[in-house]
C-alpha cells in the first residue's frame, strides 16, 4: 500500500516537471529553492489528500445506492478514479 502512495505522488508531481523546470528559468539567482519544492510537495499532498476523501465519498454513496459494501463497487488501481468520475458526471446530468 505504501509504495502505491509513493508512486502515486511520484505520478503527481511528474506532470509538472517541465513546468517547473521553465518557470525555474525565471528565478533569481539567490532563489530559496529549497523553500519552492517544499511548498510545491506540501500543495501536492494535500491535494491528494482531499482528492481521497473525495473519491472514498463517492464511492460510498455509490455502495450505498447499490446496496454492497465499498469493496464491492469498483476493481483497485487507476480504474477508481475514472469510475467514480463517470458515475458522477453521469449522476450530473440526470439531475
């Protein structure tokens, strides 16, 4: 389970490498790097954070529209995230 947070936030922040390398560029010289990427990790994980009891909330109300436990719902890995986001745009429109 670790090491699928790890990946995960190693997936997260790979995105925005090539951003941070341009906007980099732009930096004084006596720049508090150490500072930046410390912020930018802090802001990444607590994104993740509330992105998981996002995602866990929807899938609980979806085992509780169906009747089954939370295990039950959807299949692990990358396919949790696309459900959950299907089902509730699907959830949107119907409203």
């Amino acid at each position: 389970m670790w090491s699928d947070a790890a990946v995960q936030i190693l997936f997260t922040l790979g995105g925005g490498f090539g951003t941070l390398i341009t906007m980099g560029s732009y930096n004084k010289f006596n720049n508090k790097c150490h500072r930046d990427a410390v912020a930018i990790t802090l802001a990444n994980c607590s994104t993740s954070f509330f992105l998981g009891f996002v995602i866990f909330s929807i899938l609980g109300f979806m085992a509780d529209r169906r009747a089954v436990a939370v295990h039950d719902v959807v299949d692990h890995g990358a396919c949790v995230c696309v459900c959950v986001s299907s089902v509730e745009v699907q959830a949107q429109n119907a409203s």
